[in-house]
C-alpha cells in the first residue's frame, strides 16, 4: 500500500513507516503531521481525487540543513567575481500511518 501527499507544495510517494526528507515545515520534534492525499494504491485498487477516504499521518524526527551549493560570479577581464553559499532547510518526517 502506498499513497502521493503533498507537502510543502511538492509531491512525494509515501509507504508506512518510510522516512524522508521534506522542504522545512513549522514545528517541532515529536510534533504529528497530517498530509493532504492525492492518490492512495491499496494491493491495484486505486483511488483518486474526492474519493479518497484516506488520511496520511506523520512525525517530525528533526530539522536539518542540506549541502552547501556555492553561487560563483565572475566578470572576465574586470576583476569582479562575488562568492556565495546557502543551505536549504530540510525537515526529517518519518510516516505512521496510512489510513
């Protein structure tokens, strides 16, 4: 059995108690998370759209940062190059239930 939610604007295909990384949600560890449900396969019988009956439900484990991605300029002959880095905010959610 496995389900598509959509968290934080992004789609991901869920199983129960698979863990993934998803864009930076509010909260804290231990918090519940519910998901909105988009297509559920229960052993080939699908269901989409208004006839889900089906709630995702999942737990924060922890907040995280991604790599470091580097944004390098240069302007040739000029001596004009700007270096600089961010690391995105990742939240770590681990899926409990699939109902």
């Amino acid at each position: 059995m496995f389900a598509v939610v959509k968290i934080a604007g992004q789609q991901f295909k869920v199983t129960k108690d698979q863990t993934l990384y998803v864009p930076h949600l509010e909260g804290k560890a231990g918090d519940k998370v519910e998901a909105e449900v988009l297509l559920v396969d229960n052993d080939g019988k699908l269901s989409i759209g208004e006839a889900i009956k089906a709630k995702v439900k999942a737990e924060i484990v922890d907040h995280v940062k991604g790599d470091t991605v580097i944004a390098y300029k240069q302007k040739r002959r000029k001596g004009f190059h700007k270096k600089k880095g961010h690391r995105t905010a990742y939240t770590k959610i681990k899926v409990t239930d699939i109902k």
